[in-house]
C-alpha cells in the first residue's frame, strides 16, 4: 500500500484554524507532536516510520528522497551542496542511527523519526521507494516500513507474542537459527506456536518450547495487518486533539495516558471520546 501520513497538514488545516503559528515549520511540528501523541496510546504507527525534507532556506534548486534495497540516496540539485549522498543499511543498522546520519550531513537535510519507533528497529526494514521530492517541508518525503521485527526471550514458553496482528511472517530466528515454518512453527493472529512435526506427518505437531538461552533470543520479522492503513477513527482522533489542545491555550500541562485524560492549569479536560474508539487498533502485547 502507498506510504502516507495518517494526516497532512493540509487536512488538518482543512478542519482546523492554525492561524496562531507564523509559520509552515510550526504548524508542521504542532502536527506532528499531536500525532506522536496519538501513537504513543495506541504503541504504533501504521507503519510510518520518518519523514525527511531539505531546508528550502539552504542553497539548492531542487532536493530529493530514494529508498533502495540497500539504502536511503540524497540528491541536492545546483546549489553549495549539490551532490548525492548515499546511506547504507549496513553502515546505520537501526533507523535512529539513520536519522542522526542524516542530520550530521548538515547539508540542509531535516529528519524526523516518530518517537514511537523502537531503537533497535533496523533501518533495513524501510520500504523501497522511488526517487521522490523533498525540496521543503511541505514537500517532505515520507518513508514506511515494509516490515517489522520484534525480539525478545522465548522465556521457556510454548506462544511467542508479538505486538501487531500478524499478515505474513517473513522470517523466525531462535539463538541464531533461522526456523521453517509448519515444521518449527505455526502462526497464529497475534503470536506464534512453537512445535515440532512428528515423523512423516507434516500435520502432526508435537507442542515444545521457546528457547530462554539469553535475552531476545528469539527475532520474529513480520508484515503487520495494520502497515498502511488510514483509518478514520485514527485521523479523527489526531484533529481532534489537535482542536481540543488549542482551545485549552497551548501545551498540555499534564496528562495521564492510562485515564484518557489530560489537565491544563485548573480546566481538566476529559478526551475519552477521542481515544476510546482507537482500543481495536491499541497494542495488545509489548515485547521487551
């Protein structure tokens, strides 16, 4: 599926009035704080993963964004900096070292990686992309997992869980041996069964457990049911809050994801029906 944000800034300005920011730059940030802290309830991000843009204040004519099987190719066309930059996977393995590649370039290029994204999750994850503009934040190129991987101990137990209804699983590593899938395991909608075959029975399963050798020992990389998708409680929720966090006068003073319910100065302000209808789509299992 294509690789879109869940709201843009001209949807939200389409809904709501973003007149008290001076500029694009700002009301971009407004969005995306909003939008941080909508994924934060729900534990992820539909498979968004950053979005990179090129400074129009810097010296260049045009500025682009290509991912590849191998990395992620910068291009500055004219301009003090013209010239291509290429990032490779092997060089920045998680996409955090990416993004602070990126910014070290100081070239003109501005990352932004969603606070959601775990640390460890390898940047080699990132889904292919064509050569695409990003000359300026509006124009910002937005980058998406083709999937996603989750490790954590086997913890001696016969179900691996993992944090996102599963679509396909691409690949099961246990203490460093990659596993077969319907011999070594079976995949079921939120987590996988550890299980050998019997004899010549490719049916016949004999239940046996996860290996607790060390921690993380087991890596699953799966393609989540949710990668992709824009639904419409999600954007809701994300204008909604946004409206709601400028009508209370600015930032939030304090908040309590556990209650759906946030306190600015004395006005508290209960935001339980912008977040109730997104539980379908909360992470059930949280992997450490």
């Amino acid at each position: 599926m294509a690789c879109r944000e869940m709201v843009t800034l001209a949807e939200l300005e389409a809904t709501v009035d973003l007149d008290q920011f001076s500029t694009d730059d700002l009301k971009q940030q407004f969005l995306e704080r909003i939008t941080d802290k909508v994924y934060s309830v729900l534990g992820h991000s539909f498979g968004l993963a950053m979005r990179i843009y090129h400074d129009e204040s810097v010296d260049a004519a045009a500025a682009t964004v290509q991912v590849t099987a191998t990395g992620i190719v910068l291009v500055i066309t004219d301009g003090a900096n013209a010239g291509t930059e290429t990032l490779l996977f092997a060089d920045y393995p998680t996409m955090w070292e990416m993004s602070d590649a990126i910014e070290a370039l100081e070239k003109g290029w501005v990352p932004y990686i969603l606070d959601i994204i775990p640390f460890d999750q390898p940047s080699g994850n990132l889904k292919v992309m064509a050569a695409t503009d990003a000359f300026g934040i509006d124009a910002a190129a937005v980058l998406c997992f083709a999937q996603w991987q989750v490790c954590g101990s086997g913890n001696n137990e016969h179900y691996f869980f993992v944090p996102m209804p599963i679509l396909s699983v691409v690949s099961v590593v246990e203490d460093g041996i990659t596993l077969t899938a319907n011999t070594h395991y079976r995949v079921k909608y939120l987590w996988i069964a550890r299980h050998l075959t019997t004899g010549s029975c490719a049916t016949c399963w004999r239940p046996i457990y996860w290996s607790c050798a060390y921690p993380c020992n087991v890596c699953v990389v799966y393609i989540p049911r949710w990668f992709g998708r824009r639904p419409a409680v999600v954007r809701n929720a994300i204008i909604g809050l946004a409206q709601l966090e400028l009508e209370s006068g600015g930032a939030l003073e304090s908040e309590k994801m556990g209650d759906y319910s946030y306190t600015k100065g004395d006005f508290s302000v209960a935001w339980s029906t912008l977040m109730a209808p997104l539980g379908m789509y909360k992470v059930k299992v949280h992997i450490g």
